[in-house]
C-alpha cells in the first residue's frame, strides 16, 4: 500500500514510533562532500584504501526514535553528544532498482532528524553503541507533502543550540542528490512505504550537553527541538 501525504502529518509528542506506516529509518553515512572530505588520507587507508563507491548506510533502530519535545538523555560517562541534524525521506511508493529520474516519484514527503550520536572517529565498524540508544533519533514534528517542499536538494539545515546556530548545511553538496541516493541504495535493497531514508549529516555537526536545548530547522519543513538531560544518577 502506498503512503499518501495530502499535505501534512503532524507527529504527535507522544507518539514514541514516528511513522503512520511501518518502516525502518536508514542513515547515509559520509554523503555531504566535506564529510567525505574531512577524512583526507584516511579514506584512502585500510581496510577500504579508496573513497566508498556507493551509499555507505546505518540503521537507526525503533528504540532510538523519539518525538519533537522529547529529552535526549545525555549516557553517563559522556561528556557531550553530537547534534546531527538533517533531512529524513519518507518513502511512499515501493522502491526496488528505480531510475535516478523516476526516484522522486516513490518520495511521499519530507521531515526532520536529529540523528544523534556518542562522538567517535572510526567508519569502519558499526558504531551500535555510539548511534543506536535509546532516543537518539528525533524526528518531526510533522511530515510534509513532497509536493509542498519542491527542490529537495536545494533546502538549508540549520542546527542551534540554545538558539544560536552552530551549523548552515545545504543538500546542494551532497555527494548523492536525494534521487542519485533514492536510485543506488534501491539497486541492492528495496525500500518500503514508511521507511525514512537520512540523507547525511554534514562535517562538523555541532556538540550538545545536558541542560542545553537543540533545534534541527529546514525552511518549508519545520523546526525540530529537543532538551539533553544527564542520566539518571549521573
């Protein structure tokens, strides 16, 4: 069945699982040009010894979704966490080896991620314990209409913390276009209505500690906002 956005989904607070379908929320690792970049000779080092050549992806599991206005609880031990705001694709048609030409058209709509995470250098093992805790993947507050957001590779992400901006991303530099990411992602995988699709989070994304408030923005698709609070008995 497909997943049909007449405008926009609001996503409730309360709601802890995000999406009105089933589905699983996928992350693009190392997909804006200056993530990549940051790497510099490492890219070229083992075990990989050259720059990836299609998508490198993650998992954001159920238990780290949360919902705009929920708290982020900052691990113990763990001085910061870094903010990764960015935009989420909300599949709603299902996709199975599309055309980079035809891939906007599996889109249902556009929403907003934090995918946060514990900082760590390495991207050649999966980081599940840094990336995969529980909240550590806000989405909303609501899912807008694909048609209502038009160029999708052409929207600024902004990331604030307690209200001053500490990053400005635009998806004009992603190394894979959203429909270049659609495409080569469904060449070896199929995507299903419901499934959320990251599409990378740019360098330097910005560190939050407890106490401290972040806001996730894209024009025309809203703003995302969350509180870090230490763990209990931190």
């Amino acid at each position: 069945m497909d997943l049909v956005i007449r405008d926009a989904i609001d996503l409730r607070p309360e709601q802890r699982t995000a999406w009105p379908a089933p589905g699983n929320v996928y992350g693009a690792l190392l997909n804006f040009k200056n993530a990549l970049a940051a790497l510099g000779e490492a890219a070229t080092q083992p075990p990989y010894k050259a720059p990836p050549r299609a998508p490198v992806l993650y998992i954001k599991p159920r238990n780290a979704l949360a919902a705009h206005g929920a708290r982020i609880v900052v691990p113990r031990g763990v001085a910061a966490l870094r903010m990764g705001g960015t935009l989420g694709v909300v599949i709603g048609r299902l996709a199975c080896r599309v055309r980079e030409e035809d891939a906007l058209a599996h889109v249902a709509g556009y929403t907003l991620a934090n995918d946060v995470s514990v900082p760590h250098d390495s991207y050649f093992r999966p980081a599940v314990r840094q990336t995969c805790r529980d909240g550590f993947c806000p989405v909303g507050p609501r899912i807008v209409a694909r048609e209502a957001v038009g160029d999708p590779d052409d929207l600024t992400i902004d990331v604030a913390v307690d209200g001053v901006s500490h990053q400005r991303a635009s998806t004009r530099d992603l190394v894979r276009p959203v429909g270049r990411l659609i495409a080569d992602v469904t060449e070896f995988m199929t995507l299903v209505p419901g499934d959320v699709l990251l599409v990378g989070v740019a360098a330097n994304a910005p560190l939050a500690c407890a106490g401290q408030r972040v806001t996730v923005s894209i024009e025309g698709v809203g703003s995302l906002e969350n509180a870090l609070v230490a763990q209990a008995g931190a």
